[in-house]
C-alpha cells in the first residue's frame, strides 16, 4: 500500500488512558491490539451484556460474507471501507483480492491506532490497489475527494459502512452523510451496512445500559437505533435478499445462524 494518504510527521499520537472504540472491539475479537484500560472496560461491559462478543465476531463473519458475495456474484471490484477499525484476519482487501486480484480499496478512519498499523498491514495484491485515508466520516466530501485518488467514482463502487453510523448520534446527519457519499456513486453500486439495535425481537434491549457505560468511561459516544431507523439509511436503494436482518443470520450457512442485536443488509443503487 502507498503511504501517499498517510499524513507525515512522525507517529501518531495515541491516547492510552481512555478506552477507544477500535481497540475495545479488537480485545472482544481475541486481537491484541489493546490496552488494559480497553480490556478492563472491554471486559465491564461484556458482562453487562455478553452478547456483545458475539456482535463482534458475527459483525466482521458479515464483512467476509458480503464481500465475497460482491465480488463473485456481482463482479465488484472497487470497495470503499469507511470505519475500517484495526486490521485483522480477512480484512476487505485480502476477500476481495482473493476472489479477483485487480481490486481497488480505500479504507478510510480517523482513528491513530489505526493509522499506525495501517501503514504496515494493509497491503494488497501487485494487480490491485489499496489505500488508507485518514478522515472522519462525518466528512463525505473529504473522504470522496481523496479515495477518487484510488477508485474510479464513475464506476460502481461498493460503500461498506460497518459499525460506523451508530458513532453518529444524530440520525438527520447519519442519513445525511449515507446520501451524500451513495449520491456520488453511480447506479450499480452497493451500500453494506451494520449497526447495533435496541429492538427487543433481537434482543437488544440490553444494548442501552452497556452503551450508557461505554458513554460514561470510553470513547466515541455510541447509540443504537432501531430496525426502522436503520431500514431508513438504505432510502433510495433496493435492498438484497434477505433484506435488513441480524447480521449473523445474512446470508450465513444453513444451520450456522444465531440472532445478534446487529442489523446487516446489502442493497444496491438502482
């Protein structure tokens, strides 16, 4: 991977002292990239609700499944992974270059630890071509201007936004920034999404103490909204079978499925 995104300047300035979303999700993932402030709220909150290593796993088992299900079936070859999170087994690039190695990806996050093992780690296939910028999702027009560099925006483009908007407390910007980047792609592209749920038919009404914890002690700010209110962000769009679901049961093997309080779905722009 080139480091032209990657800001110079020596090292990026990590905050050690307060436990961080991306690094929390790696210690409930079995990754090591973590601190013992990460792992003690890490380990807090799973026992408020301990499902909440299960969304972790089913949530990054969704990423592989929809990937490859894209570039198989539907021939996509360009991927732009905002909220990347730290890298770790079968990362976007390693799915989708796998099935066709010519494959462009732009990951995009705004978080120093990921910078940091981005600059190392997330390097693709000599066919294809994988990038890092470091911008905040709450900035589409930056994110745009800069993966335009690596992908080709007038061919469709698979915008994968996992775990991401529930970082976005106000759902008019969430909605918002989902248009603005979906605008910019042409028909044929893709929107691959998760967020967390309080809804009670996947039990997750334990959701609500545990991201109130995770408010008070780490950081970002979290929330979780409902089916209805993540079915909205796919406005526009024609979601894929089996529509808007518990992202462990999206299209998983027969008999492999278990309910998390995680929506997934796939829709494509028509």
């Amino acid at each position: 991977m080139s480091d032209s995104r990657i800001p110079p300047g020596g090292p990026a300035q990590l905050n050690t002292a307060v436990a961080h979303n991306a690094r929390v999700w790696n210690y409930w993932i079995g990754g090591k990239d973590n601190y013992e402030v990460d792992r003690q709220v890490g380990e807090h909150i799973a026992g408020m609700f301990p499902v909440v290593r299960d969304i972790a796993r089913a949530d990054r088992d969704f990423l592989r499944r929809a990937v490859r299900f894209l570039a198989e079936e539907h021939g996509v070859r360009q991927f732009l992974d905002i909220g990347t999170g730290l890298p770790t087994a079968d990362n976007t690039h390693e799915v989708a270059q796998r099935v066709a190695p010519e494959s462009r990806i732009v990951y995009v996050d705004n978080d120093p630890i990921v910078l940091v093992h981005a600059r190392t780690l997330l390097t693709g296939s000599p066919r294809g071509s994988t990038d890092y910028v470091d911008a905040d999702v709450r900035d589409p027009d930056t994110i745009l201007r800069r993966a335009s560099d690596t992908l080709d925006l007038s061919r469709p483009v698979a915008v994968m936004m996992l775990g991401i908007l529930n970082f976005v407390l106000d759902t008019e910007e969430a909605r918002g920034i989902v248009r603005r980047i979906m605008a910019a792609v042409p028909s044929g592209s893709f929107l691959v999404l998760t967020h967390p749920t309080h809804d009670a038919a996947l039990g997750g009404e334990g959701q609500i103490p545990a991201m109130k914890f995770w408010n008070e002690n780490a950081t970002p700010p979290i929330t979780a909204r409902s089916g209805a209110g993540i079915a909205a962000f796919f406005e526009g769009l024609k979601l894929l079978e089996p529509g808007l679901v518990s992202c462990a049961q999206w299209r998983a093997e027969p008999g492999a499925a278990h309910v998390v309080p995680q929506y997934g779905g796939v829709a494509v722009k028509p």
